[in-house]
C-alpha cells in the first residue's frame, strides 16, 4: 500500500526495464521538458486520469527523496496543485518500490 507522502514516478515497464540496461531513468519526454514528472499519493488518481487514459497498465515507482541526487522542486501546476519535479535522470538506488497498477472496468486498481 502506498503511503500518503510517497513520492511516485508513473512510467511503463518497457520503460523502466530500459533503466536497468543503462544503470540510469529518464522517461520519454525528459529531453523536451527537462524534468521527470512525480506525484504525491494524494494526486495519483488525477495524474492517471490526466495523462495515463489510454493505457491499462502502469507501473508506479516509489522514490526515496534522500537517494535522488538530481534537484528535486515541487512547482505549481495549472490545476494549482504543487506537483514534485526532478530536474536529471533517476538512478536505480533512489526506487524504493516498483508496483504495478491496471485498470479494471474503467477504474485504478492501486496497490
């Protein structure tokens, strides 16, 4: 079960297995904006619905903020929210947990 202050990285399991045969994360997109995008527990389901509606599976990481070497900023997104930002690659330390997500009957099924 995720905990209310975990900070989470939504990504793929293509993705994130090609991590591993790099020895460092970036998602798709990183060299256009620059920043990986994470999110609190709390914002997760709108994260999903927002960005993640055409697929049905996911894979949430779970970071340890004290293991990210790369500038960490929570900046204010257009809903108002302050989303968590990491602003470099994510080495494979700083994932605490890699736990997978599906949708069942239109609706998340989170761990």
């Amino acid at each position: 079960m995720l905990s209310q202050d975990a900070l989470i990285h939504v990504t793929t399991q293509e993705a994130w297995e090609e991590a591993g045969r790099s020895g460092r994360y970036s998602p798709p997109g990183f060299d256009r904006e620059g920043f990986i995008h994470c999110c609190s527990r709390s914002q997760l389901e709108q994260v999903l619905g927002d960005h993640f509606a055409a697929q049905d599976e996911v894979l949430l990481l779970v970071l340890e903020r004290s293991l990210i070497s790369a500038d960490l900023r929570y900046e204010r997104a257009a809903n108002g929210d302050d989303y968590p930002h990491i602003y470099g690659p994510i080495e494979p330390k700083a994932v605490m947990q890699s736990l997978s997500a599906s949708r069942v009957d239109g609706k998340w099924q989170l761990p």
